[in-house]
C-alpha cells in the first residue's frame, strides 16, 4: 500500500510538472496518473467504489464553484457580451458540428444535439489559469474570453435538465425546450431570492461567531443539502451542488467561500480526475486511436473555425480573434462530467463505446489547445505570420526621428497623438495589434508595429538617450505597462514617463518603478465632474483650481490619505 501511495504520487508529481512546462492543465496530470496506476496501466489499483465516491465528491465541488462564478450582477453587467458572443460562438459550433455528426452516427437526433452542445463546451479551468499567466484577465480579448466561459456555464443549467430525459426519469419534462427554458429561468430567479433573503442572513449570523471551522461545514452544508434536494424532487445531484453555488455567489461571501474551499475542490477534483483515467479502457482506445485522433483534430479545427467566424463578425481584431478561438477550440471537464455521469448511469442516449471514445477527444483537445496556442505565439513573435508580415512592411516606411514616443495606440494613445500633431511635434506610436497599426496607418497615424517590452524594438523605433524626451505609455494592461516603463529605464533613466493608469494602485506601482507621472482614470473623471458640479453652483474658479491642485500634489498623497480613513 505504502509502496503504490509512493508511486502514484510520484507519477502525480512528474505529470504536473512536465505538463505545465507545456501550459497544459494540471487537472490532466491527475488523469494521466490514474491511466498509468489503473487496472491498464501498472494495474496498481483498481477502480473500486471508494475511488467513485471520492470522484463523485469531486464533481459534486467542481459543478458548485461553476455556480459560484454566476453571480447575477456579474450576469447583468456583462450581458451584451455573454449572450450575444457566448450565444452565438455556441450555437455556430453546434450548426457546424451536426449535420456532420448526424451523418456519419447512427445517434439520434436528440442524442446529437446533446453530443453536438456539449462539445461546444470549453475547460473554463485550463483558460482562466492560462489568462491569468499570461496577464491577459483584464484585456479586452480576456474579458470575451471570459464572457463566453460564463455563457458557457450558465448554459449547464438547461443542459443538466436534460439528463432526466435520456434517463427516462425525474420529471416529465418531455423533449419541450419551452419547459427546459421556463425551468431553467424558474431555477435561476429561485436562486436570486433564495441566496438573498435566507443564504445570506444564515452566512451573516456564522460568520459573527467567527470560527473558520464553522464556516467551512457550513459551506459543505450548503452544497450537500442541495444535492440531496435535487435527488429527492428526480433532479441529477449536481444540479443541486451547481444551484448551491449560485446561491453563495448572490452574498457577500462569495470570494471567501471561493478562497476556503480551493484547497478542497482541488483535492477531491484530482480524485474524479484519477477515476477517470482508471476507468478508461485503454485496450479500446488503442483499437480506434486512428478514430481518436482524427476525432480531436477535427474537434479543434471545427471549433476553432466556428468561434473565429462569430469574432470576426463580431468586429474583433484578427489576433484577438485567432486567440480566443484557440483557446476555446479545446473541449472541456463539462463535457467529461456528463458523459461520465451517463456512463455511470447507465444512460445509452449514444452508445457506451462512443461516450469512451467522445471522451478521450476532449481529454486530447485540452492537451493540445494550449499547445497550439503556444506555437502561434511563438509564430506571432518570429514574424512569420502574414498579419505581422503585413505589419512589419509597414514598419519599413521611413520614420521621422520623434520627440515623443506613445506605447499603445488605443482611443488614448490616439488622442494623444492628436495633440502632438496640432502642435507640431515628431512622434511615433508602436502598438502590438496588427489591425490597430493597418488601420491607424490609413489613417495618417506615424504608428508601427511592435513589443513595447522589448527595449530593442524602441531603439528600431527611433528612441534615443537625450533626443526623446518624453515616452506616453497607453497602454490598458498594468502588467505590460510594468515592463514597458522597465524597458525604457534600461534605455534611458532620466527620460521622462507619463502613464496611464486605471486606478490608484495601478498608479502607485507605476510610480514606484520610476514614471514621473501615473494618471488614474476613475479619480480624474472624478475631478473633471467635481469640477463641473462646482462651477455650475457658483463655487469660484480659483478656489476649485487651488483644491485640485492639493489633491494631485506628491502623487495624489492627500486624496489617499483621505479615502484611506473612509475605509
């Protein structure tokens, strides 16, 4: 026992670590342990039921933070783009996938559909760790992304109130979408007023009595009990442990309760994971590897295709575009839990060899995607593509030797760009979106294409030590606008820098790393509306001027300290 404990965790080990120097989830890790240490592997253990239960935990954890992340502000706020985006990149991949799967399956209709929409499903896990390493959470492109995950998400919902139907049991829901949709909306609107009026006075009086342990059974509580409920009224447990989490993400609690289970999901994930890979029969697989592969290449193409066309006609620049659909073309754990949990029971709404080989395909798919993913930036980078070739010939155009250089060419960095020209002053912009630099060029701009990171890509652009006085960096990302200002102290240490920033803190960061001036956008707005408010009362004009001045004298120190004792 000790020895295969050894093993296994070894092999758990080895797994994440060489799978992560490839950005692939470590989720899979688990999955590829349990292959290896299962009854087809190293035949170490077996498939028992302890093993189910504890996947069944797992599942039970991952379907209640999907919950969690639908917070209906959230919802609400994002609406144009989760549902117009997210609506559409599924329903193109769904039109797309059918008429082939349909044709070349004996599946019914009904069974192709559910096949056809859970493919159109991505690993939400894989593509939030991968926004987050590459800092790309708060950029535009990562803001879609994440919109069409929620979609995504929220799409669970009618999808689980499915399974009943295949099983034959559970409510009589027929094949109505009408019912499914009046059910879903029914959930959802239950789940507001519930969260609100009795989750969040219970989570209110636990938390006064301030016990961490009591906190936690609670949250465990809440996610059991609702499984339990689901399974009483004919509903699938996770629909249960899925509305639980929707009712946490309605309180206040919501990014504590994320923050204390973690350890947790994790923990119980990897055993679903390990069961998996256990239960999955090798000898077959290897039988139709030719249909598995085929399968998982295809999957990606299709996707990635679909969801590049609903962005394109969406109007997103072509590299954007070519991002988002590379990391959704990869299927995702949706996909694996409900054809594990048709497996399991029993459900034969496609046949049981085909739910073995759908689910290797999406396994597959979530191994390359970021792979791929990887080879076009590295390909993006070398300049071997023709957006960046198209690119760099416009950087061949001879250039102005420029006063001022502005990194990011946005609505800011144009504006800016604006006011150089209106007083006559050489100036060049570098920008790292192909169309942003296409366009802007057509349009009279002297901007280019290029890494603002990289300090041997500002020299190209005309920087000089003593020629360029002033660099204007507008750019939207904090973490590239760090490196940025990095990039030019290493070339310069007395040249000054003005930046854009989103908020204090940002602000603050930017200072610290040397920029002679960080201007927060929500605390300029701020005073621009002050400002009016005051004039149009009568307040005089050398009065507001004295008092704007004090707010943004030593960095904003004085208005710091004011919203500090706010708090």
């Amino acid at each position: 026992m000790n020895i295969s404990i050894l093993i296994i965790l070894s092999i758990i080990f080895a797994s994440i670590y060489f799978l992560r120097l490839a950005r692939v989830g470590t989720l899979l890790a688990f999955l590829l342990a349990g292959i290896l240490t299962g009854p087809y592997g190293l035949g170490l253990w077996e498939l028992s039921e302890t093993w189910e239960f504890l996947g069944g935990i797992g599942i039970m954890f991952l379907w209640f933070t999907m919950g969690l992340e639908l917070n209906t502000r959230r919802l609400w706020q994002m609406r144009q783009t989760i549902f117009g985006f997210g609506a559409a990149q599924v329903l193109m991949v769904v039109a797309i996938l059918f008429p082939i799967l349909f044709g070349i399956t004996t599946w019914t209709v009904l069974g192709t559909l559910m096949v056809c929409l859970l493919l159109a499903m991505s690993s939400s896990g894989n593509n939030l760790d991968l926004l987050g390493e590459r800092n790309e959470l708060q950029t535009p492109m990562g803001r879609q992304t994440f919109s069409i995950l929620l979609f995504q998400d929220l799409l669970a919902i009618p999808l689980l109130a499915m399974i009943p139907i295949f099983a034959g049991t559970g409510l009589n829901l027929g094949a109505s979408v009408i019912d499914i949709f009046v059910m879903s909306v029914g959930f959802i609107i239950g789940v507001v007023i519930i969260g609100r009026m009795v989750v969040q006075p219970l989570m209110d009086h636990i938390s006064r009595i301030k016990s961490r342990e009591a906190f936690l059974i609670a949250i465990f509580l809440n996610i059991i009990g609702w499984v339990v409920i689901a399974d009483l009224i004919g509903l699938p447990p996770a629909m249960g442990a899925f509305l639980g989490g929707m009712m946490l993400s309605e309180t206040l609690y919501r990014h504590q309760v994320q923050t204390d289970i973690a350890p947790y999901r994790i923990l119980f994930l990897s055993f679903f994971f390990i069961a998996l890979g256990m239960g999955m029969n090798i000898p077959f697989l290897r039988e139709s590897i030719l249909i598995v592969l085929g399968g998982a290449v295809l999957l990606i193409a299709l996707k990635f295709a679909a969801i590049y066309m609903v962005a394109k006609i969406r109007g997103v620049h072509t590299r954007e575009a070519t991002l988002i659909a590379l990391m959704l073309a990869q299927g995702g754990e949706f996909g694996l839990l409900i054809l594990q949990m048709m497996r399991q029971s029993g459900i034969e709404a496609i046949p049981f060899a085909h739910n073995e080989i759908l689910i290797a395909i999406i396994i597959i798919s979530m191994i390359a995607s970021p792979i791929l993913l990887g080879v076009y930036d590295r390909l993006y980078e070398s300049g071997k593509l023709i957006d960046v070739k198209r690119a760099n010939k416009l950087n061949e155009i001879t250039q102005i030797q420029p006063t001022v250089i502005i990194c990011g060419f946005g609505r800011v960095g144009q504006t800016v760009a604006r006011m150089m020209e209106s007083q006559n002053i050489p100036y060049a912009a570098i920008d790292m979106n192909v169309d942003t630099v296409v366009r802007a060029r057509a349009d009279g701009f002297n901007v280019f294409y290029g890494d603002t990171t990289k300090p041997n890509v500002l020299t190209e652009l005309g920087f000089k030590k003593g020629k360029t006085r002033a660099v204007i960096i507008a750019l939207d990302n904090a973490h590239i606008a760090k490196s940025t200002v990095r990039a030019i102290k290493r070339l310069s240490k007395t040249v000054r820098i003005f930046a854009r920033a989103r908020n204090m803190i940002e602000a603050d960061i930017l200072h610290k790393e040397g920029v002679k001036l960080a201007l927060p956008e929500t605390i300029e707005s701020s005073f621009m509306l002050g400002e009016q408010a005051m004039s149009a009362i009568g307040v005089p004009a050398s009065t507001i001027e004295t008092l704007l001045v004090r707010l943004r004298a030593d960095n904003y120190k004085t208005l710091s300290e004011i919203l500090s004792r706010n708090k």
